[in-house]
C-alpha cells in the first residue's frame, strides 16, 4: 500500500511539474539591440492637458481671443458691480489699437460707479492656498485718462470673503503691471476681480494672467510641478507633441502652426482647439523643449503635412512653406544663436541649442494626396539635415486600407533611388479591446511584414491603449498592454518607440478615455496603465534575450452582441426608413416601422436633434455623436437582424449603425467615417471606441438611397450595404495565460512576467548561459483585483510594490501573483 502510494504522489508531482509553466532565456544566442529611447510619452492637449492642466496659468480665456473658438470675447469673465447691477452693455469687444498684431481683442470697460469690474474663476473655480505665492499680471490703460486707478482682488466666488487686495496707477498708454498675489485664507473656488473705484470713466484690459504658486524649476511661463513630477518619474525615452489630431485639424486654418506657439506669450496666436476648447499656445514649442530637457526625454515634434482631418490639402505654395517650416523649426532648436531662428530660441532664455533627433510629418493622415506632400517634406529636411529621422503616418489603425498603403507606399520609396531614405519611422496607432493586445503581442514577431534590415524603417507606435467597457483604465487593461510591452521590447530591432496615449485628463473636462494620469486642481494620481509604463521605462533592457515561455495555459472570452439598436450620425444629417429587427431565435419580427407608426415617446434620445417626417427619423444636428436608442421599443436576443434605409441630407461623414447595445456600451457600423472614407465596425462606448475587425474604402453619397443589413448571431455579426457582405467578424479571444520578457543591461539581467489569469502561477525560470549572477535580488509587483482602479480618494489602490528575494541559482522557480505584472532584477558579479 504505501508503494501505491508513493507511486501516486510521485506521478501528481510529475504532473504538477509537467503543468507548471517554464520560462527560458538562451543568453548563448544571439541578442536583439533595444532602442535607448523605446518607451516615451505622447502629449497632446486634448482633456484640458496644457490649458488647465500642466500649463500653470489660472486664468482662462485670459486675453478675450476667445471668438477665435466661435465663442463671446466674455467667456469665462462674469461682469460685477458693488451694486449688482448688471451693466453687459457697458463691456465691450475692442480691436482699436490692440497690444499687438496677435492678440487683437481687448476688453472695455464703460464704468458707470464704483466696483464696475469683471471677474474670472479660472477653470471650475481657482484653488489657492494662505499664505502661498501666485504671480499676477495684466495690461491696462485708460485710453482718455478718465481713470487713474483699478483694483485687484481675489476673493472665495461662493462667501464673497476676500483673499487679496491690490491697486495699480494706470496711464494712457498699455502697461503691463506685476503683483504677487498672497491668499490670506485657503479657497478651492476663488475667482480673481478687476474693478474701478471711480464712477464714471473708460478702462481697457488685456492678458489678465493668475500663475500657479507651484511651479517646477520656478521656470518663468512654466509648467505645474505636480504634473512634471508625475512624468519626470516615469523617465519617458521621448516626448511626441502636440499631436495627434491638434495637428491637422479640422480644416487647414485650424491645424498646428509651431511659429504661432514660440516667442512672447502675449504674441503666440490663439486658436480653437480641435478638441473643442481654446489653446492659448502658453504651453508652445519653448515650454515643450524645455519640459524634454527637464525630464531627460528626447523631443518628437509632429509637424502638420498640408492635409486636414477632413481630407482638405494645401497647394503647391503652402506646401513649400510647410517645408520651410520644418527647415525653420530645426534651425530653431539646434541653430546657433546668431542665426535666424536659432536667434528666437535665445532671446526666449535658452542660448545653446536643443537636441534634436526626430520630427514627425502628419498624424494619422492617409492617401496619394499625403504621400506627395509628406515626400515633399520629408526630402526638404533630408536636403539640409540628413541626421534628422523623419516619421510617416500609417493612418488610425492597425489593419486597414490605410495601414497597407502606407507600409506598401514606404516599401515602394525604398527600392527607388528618388525616395530612399525619405522614411526613418512608420507611426502606427491602435486603441483596441484588451484581448486584442493579449491575442497579438507577437504582432511584431512577423518579419515578413516587419523586415530588420539595419538601413530599413523601424516602426513607431506613435498612440496605443487597450480599454475594457465604461471605465478609466483598470488593472486588468493595464496587464494587457504589459503583455503586449513584452512584445514591443522583444523586437527592439523592429520597434524603435512606442508611446501610451492619451497622457492626461482634467477631471470633468475629458474628451477621451482611457488616460494615463488624472488630475484636479488639488490632486493627481495615475492610473495602473500609469504605473506599467512607470515600470517599463524604469526597467528598460539594452538587449532583448531569446525567450520561449512553456505549458502556457489558453483563455476563451466569447462576447455575445445582445442588446437593443439605435441610429446615429457623425457631423452629418441623415434620413432613416424602413427600420426593421427580427429575432431570428423565434423568427419573429420586433418591430417593423413600415406597418407601424413611429412615437418619439418610444425612443431614448441620447444626443442631437432627432424628429418624425413621414415615418421617417431625421436627424438634423451636424454635431459630433448625434445617437438615438430603441431600447424602450426593442429587446432583441442576441440572433437577430436589423435592417435600414439610411439617406445622407448634408455633412461631412455618412452613417452610424449601433447594435448590440448595453446600456452604455455598443457596437455600430460606421459607415463613411473619418471624412467620408471608411466602412468598418466600432466597438466601446460614447467617448471611447475601437476598431474590430476590418475596414474598406466607401464613399457615402448626398441623397442616395442605402440598404442596410446587420445579421447578428452571438459573438458573430455580418453587415450588408445594398445586399453585398461587406464585413464579417467573430468578437471572441483566445490568448494565453503568462507572458514574459528576459533583457540585460551592462549591469543587470531584468525579467518580467505579466500573469493575466485569476489564479497564482508558478513559474520555473531557466537563464541558460546568464553572465553569473549575485543572489540579492529585486521584485517590483503590480496586482490587485482585475477591475481595480485608481481615484482621488483612493490614488494607489493599485500601485507597485518593491520587495527583496534572494535567488542562488540561474534557474529558479518564482510564483507571481494572479492578475499582476511582475519585474525581477538581478545583477552580475563584477
């Protein structure tokens, strides 16, 4: 009996052994060089990320440029009076004899009695700490001498208590005027006052600015210290800026233009920006080169190509002063402070030069028409400074149409002799579903696709985030763009960098999720993505070592589309008719708009301007997201049909099909997005969505008539235009379980296992033919529940974890934490 037993429990051993996943590094073969600079920072000012957000300024719509937006001169300014009176008339817009041929607008006041004034709080009120230091300047005159005095005052907006108090002797002439402003009392929502004691008499101001007390070196124009700290501590390779779609706009008076952002503050030009706000250009190229300096990161400026995010293209002239533009902007970051440009950059307070290694040419741009200008470009540059690397879009994702045409426009140039070399980097872009980045962390393993020639382009992933449903960006997200980095470092001679995108979000004012730090004005915390691009930067390899990862389990997540339906458009008004959805489960049909009448009081109107014409819904708001559900009206299963008649009225894209909608989140078919250029299927929520699946070329036309079909059976759907399939995808992922990476630096063998079950793993780790190896050792964890969260109350429930271990022998066996990201480092014996 107890040899029966003895051969059992040896046999459960030798299985335990068998099941346990084995991860081996040959550091006998060849090592794969990783680039100094793979893992950076993409910042673009979407979110209220500059203005409101890093930038230090309090102050919004400080110098009344705001019609630049679209928007009243007034925005954000409240008029006041010791009275309460209202007197609006009395404010008015001025361009007669401006501050300078920039910042054309200014505010009049017309006082009629003392306390007539204007007050501003900032963004969502200005928090102010006693006793703290904030800097304040303004212009002022009183272009008939019928004032000599105006008053400043900080006060609490809600008790009216005041905070400060100065007074200023103004003249005829503009003059600028210096305060330190110091709080007697802390406030969260105070708001800054200009007023006139006198009771009767004309005043103009301009450039009202309120700095933030904490601001980092103490940098003049600088930047918040809070926010600098947060980046200065991931120590990012590179910084891209400022773009993103900020760089082509909307349209081409609407895209980036680099000169309008250098020089004095009061002379950079305002612009709307794409994202729906003002950019008062206070955080430009300076404060962006400076900030590079001072974290320790390389700049990758993004320059506009001539082609708007609606397909508009400059001509020949444009295009050869966009090139300029590029030659210009180089001579100002490495030109000598005699020259031209290189003059600016000194006077602003940096004699020596910038480094300077990398400009990109476009962001996300696609098309003939690109290629020509970015060719044109790109060879201007390679003229003159032939070091500099230059970087092409690939478009917003990461199979498509564009995609191809990109990679095999770049495969085109370098076999010819005129475009050789005109491509150092090819920038690619994917937000996508967690799983996807699980299923494809060898995307880049391809080297069919993805050739290692020394002299051939590297890719950048210039914007990638992996999202799970309705949240900010979880721990399990973060595992999966940690699986997916070990990928990234693995083909170091593939990938020379790749940067996490969006970077910031000012809470309340987000345009896009997921994000990598969020803030207020009183706190800041940053997300688990955070803390995983925290922990590749910090830990980053010189060389990648060849590792097989054995006995690795598989995952299966199947996503069933059931939900309701819904209509919606993008910039456009469209007509839709003949709306029909079967349960093909019982074969019944949930609802036929052509037997019965349409109710509004039936439909969920989540955005736009939606009504009832012959039975027909129109909706006639050429908005961003105009969407309309059928929840109250249908309940589908999740094998059903939905079919439409949709017919473009106006606007600039097509339409939009939601299907397998749960209360926020859906599925839609868009058709005709991104200019009116694409077909393909989204998937996410309002403010955040993806690609799945393919995508194809389409053109919607004006007053034509679409069929649509979606066929939806479980985690499967089919979409028709006019009876043709035109995309079929399955949304369900296998991946595997435990994902690692071995890399070594000089003094370091550095190993990284990402686990993304719910179970603990127990890993045997083999370094065959590691240098040797001290046995004091460094384990840095980041775990916690899959859907946990970081927030303002609670800003490291998820955060990494430093421990000690000592490890004796090469090979070892290490148990990681279920759900976690774990880093171990080991030195060598010198």
């Amino acid at each position: 009996m107890k040899k029966i037993l003895a051969a059992l429990s040896a046999l459960c051993a030798a299985v335990v052994a068998v099941a346990q996943t084995k991860i081996t590094a040959d550091f006998t073969e060849t090592k794969t060089p990783v680039s100094p600079y793979l893992f950076g920072i993409f910042y673009e000012d979407i979110n209220y990320a500059a203005d409101g957000g890093l930038y230090g300024e309090l102050i919004q719509n400080r110098s009344f440029e705001f019609s630049k937006s679209g928007k009243s001169f007034m925005e954000y300014w409240n008029p006041v009076s010791s009275e309460n009176e209202v007197f609006c008339s009395r404010i008015t817009e001025c361009m007669e004899s401006p501050l300078n041929k920039n910042n054309t607008v200014f505010l009049r006041l017309n006082v009629r009695q003392s306390g007539d004034g204007i007050s501003n709080s900032g963004y969502d009120g200005i928090n102010v700490k006693a006793g703290k230091i904030y800097p304040l300047s303004l212009y002022l005159r009183s272009p008939d001498s019928s004032v000599d005095k105006v008053q400043i005052e900080l006060r609490n907006r809600k008790t009216l208590r005041k905070l400060f108090k100065t007074e200023f002797e103004i003249s005829s002439e503009w003059k600028k005027y210096h305060a330190e402003v110091i709080p007697e009392k802390s406030c969260e929502e105070a708001e800054l006052l200009v007023t006139v004691s006198s009771s009767d008499g004309t005043v103009d101001v301009d450039f009202v600015s309120l700095f933030a007390s904490d601001i980092y070196n103490d940098e003049e124009n600088g930047l918040k210290e809070n926010l600098v700290l947060m980046l200065k501590q991931m120590k990012p390779g590179f910084v891209r800026f400022p773009g993103g779609c900020i760089v082509h706009g909307y349209n081409l008076e609407n895209s980036f233009n680099w000169k309008d952002t250098v020089g004095p503050v009061e002379e950079r030009k305002e612009k709307a920006n794409y994202w729906g706000y003002q950019q008062s250009y206070g955080l430009g190229f300076y404060e962006y080169f400076r900030l590079c300096e001072d974290i320790g990161s390389q700049p990758l400026p993004v320059l506009r190509a001539g082609v708007s995010h609606y397909g508009h293209t400059c001509n020949s002239d444009e295009l050869m002063q966009l090139a300029q533009d590029a030659l210009d902007l180089i001579e100002w970051a490495t030109g000598s402070r005699d020259s031209e440009w290189g003059k600016i950059r000194a006077e602003a307070g940096h004699p020596e030069p910038f480094e300077l290694n990398y400009i990109g040419i476009g962001n996300e741009d696609c098309g003939e028409d690109y290629f020509y200008r970015y060719s044109y470009i790109a060879s201007k540059i390679k003229e003159k400074y032939p070091e500099i690397k230059t970087v092409i879009s690939s478009g917003y994702t990461y199979d498509d149409v564009n995609f191809h045409n990109a990679w095999n426009k770049v495969n085109e140039w370098e076999g010819s002799a005129l475009y050789k070399n005109t491509v150092d980097l090819v920038d690619e872009h994917y937000y996508n579903p967690s799983a996807w980045f699980l299923m494809n962390s060898n995307r880049y393993d391809d080297r069919e696709f993805y050739k290692t020639e020394k002299s051939f382009p590297k890719v950048f992933i210039g914007e990638y985030a992996s999202w799970v449903e309705g949240r900010r960006g979880n721990l399990f997200a973060a595992l999966t763009e940690a699986a997916y980095m070990t990928g990234i470092e693995r083909n170091g001679d593939v990938i020379e960098l790749a940067s996490y995108a969006p970077l910031f979000a000012r809470e309340n004012h987000v345009q896009w999720i997921p994000d990598a730090v969020w803030f207020n004005d009183e706190f800041v915390y940053g997300t688990p993505s955070y803390y995983v691009q925290s922990m590749f930067m910090n830990n980053k390899t010189d060389f990648s070592i060849r590792t097989a990862v054995e006995n690795n389990k598989t995952i299966v997540d199947s996503h069933k589309m059931k939900g309701s339906v819904g209509l919606a458009t993008w910039q456009t008004q469209a007509e839709y008719s003949n709306i029909k959805v079967t349960d093909m489960s019982e074969n019944k049909i949930l609802y036929d708009s052509s037997s019965e009448k349409m109710n509004m009081k039936k439909l969920n109107v989540r955005s736009g301007s939606w009504s009832i014409k012959n039975n027909s819904l129109i909706q006639s708001d050429e908005g961003d997201n105009m969407r309309l559900t059928f929840e109250k009206l249908i309940k589908p299963s999740e094998n059903y049909d939905f079919e439409v008649t949709a017919r473009k009225i106006r606007g600039n894209e097509g339409f939009l099909i939601m299907f397998g909608v749960s209360k926020e989140n859906f599925y839609w078919w868009n058709i005709g997005g991104w200019g009116n250029t694409q077909s393909c299927v989204q998937k996410g929520t309002a403010p955040s969505r993806t690609v799945i699946g393919d995508s194809k070329n389409i053109t919607v036309e004006r007053d034509r008539e679409y069929k649509i079909k979606i066929e939806v059976r479980g985690d499967t759907y089919r979409c028709y235009l006019d009876g043709e399939l035109l995309h079929e995808f399955t949304d369900r992922e296998e991946y595997k379980k435990i994902f690692a990476h071995v890399g070594e630096t000089e003094d370091e063998v550095i190993i990284k296992i990402v686990n993304t079950g719910n179970r603990k793993e127990k890993c045997s780790v083999v370094l065959n033919g590691a240098d040797m190896l001290n046995p004091d050792a460094q384990i840095i964890t980041l775990s916690g529940r899959f859907d946990s969260e970081n927030s303002f109350e609670n800003s490291r429930a998820v955060c990494p974890e430093n421990s000690p271990a000592v490890i004796k022998s090469p090979d070892f066996t290490y148990t990681v934490k279920p759900y976690s990201f774990t880093i171990i480092k080991l030195t060598k014996k010198k």
